[in-house]
C-alpha cells in the first residue's frame, strides 16, 4: 500500500496518511499497557486486615465503655465537620488527608 497523504475536507485538519494512523494507535496502545501493567499503589495508606467486615460506626462503638464511645463520637464528628468545611473551601485532597491522619494519631 502506497504511503500517499490523504487530504482532509475541512481546513486546517492535519495531513493523515495510513502510517502516521498506526503509529498513533501503536503508542496509544503501548501507553495503555503500560499503566494497566504498573498500577498505582498508594503506599502510605494503611493496610486492611483481610478478615475486617464491614460493620458501622455505631456497632464499633458500643463495644467500648459508654464515656470513651461518648469521647470518640464527639471527636469523629468534630473531624467530619472539619472536613467538611475544608472541601466547601476547595482545599485539595493531600491536605484533607494529612489534617485527618494528624488529627487521629
């Protein structure tokens, strides 16, 4: 097949012609396999016990002693405010996340 350049209709489209196609589709596809092939791990986050099930806030804190769930809850909800807050302001996500882990050590 002839590497003829293929004119466009429209003006100011860009020359096209079937090499620069597959070279396009060549280095869209390697890029894709590329980022499925290396996933981006968050590696500060902390890991989670592969036998944690899902259980609400709620349930977690009746198993404490009634003044510390009484603490705890005052708190959480402090810091969901907190964040709350610091969204409606458009503050970025690192931010919220280092106020959060600072706040609960």
């Amino acid at each position: 097949m002839p590497n003829t350049t293929v004119r466009a209709a429209a003006k100011g489209m860009p020359d096209v012609n079937r090499r620069r196609l597959l070279l396009g589709f060549a280095a869209a596809s390697t890029a894709a396999a590329a980022a499925a092939a290396f996933p981006i791990i968050d590696v500060t986050a902390a890991p989670i016990p592969a036998t944690r099930t899902k259980t609400s806030l709620d349930a977690m804190l009746l198993d404490l002693p009634p003044e510390e769930a009484h603490r705890l809850r005052i708190e959480i909800l402090a810091i969901i405010a907190a964040v709350k807050e610091m969204c409606a302001r458009g503050d970025d996500f690192q931010t919220i996340r280092d106020f959060v882990r600072t706040r609960c050590q």
